[in-house]
C-alpha cells in the first residue's frame, strides 16, 4: 500500500473513532444508564470513549509517522 493510501486510511479510522467517542456520551431516550447516570447509547459510556479517544490518538501518531518519516 502506498503511503498517500494508508495515510487516508489511517485518518478516516481516525474520523471514524472520534464521532464514535462522541456517539457513546450523546444522551438518548434509551434504557440504558451509563456509568455516569444518564441514558446514553453505550452503558459503558465514559470508559468506552476513552478507549476509542486512546485509539484515535495511537493511529494519529502512526499516521503522523509514515506521513514524515517514511519515503
């Protein structure tokens, strides 16, 4: 794979993690509570984001990465 493509890749899984994390905090009419005590989509809400915030921001490095230091 070209590094024009895996550096597309990379960011669209980047794009992808983040509106989900923002997803997992959203209040909805759900019966689910999360963690925090509100209705949300995920009852896992505040550990769930952060996972997904930390992955986002591993494959962001790597990007970053192959974008300046591979040729």
């Amino acid at each position: 794979m070209s590094k024009q493509t895996t550096s597309g890749v990379l960011l669209l899984l980047v794009i992808l993690l983040v509106a989900s994390a923002i997803a997992t905090v959203l209040p909805v009419g759900t019966s689910r509570d999360a963690s925090l005590g509100y209705s949300s989509w995920c009852s896992f809400a505040p550990v769930s984001t952060v996972i997904l915030l930390l992955t986002a921001g591993v494959l962001w490095v790597i990007r970053q990465y192959i974008r300046t230091r591979l040729s």
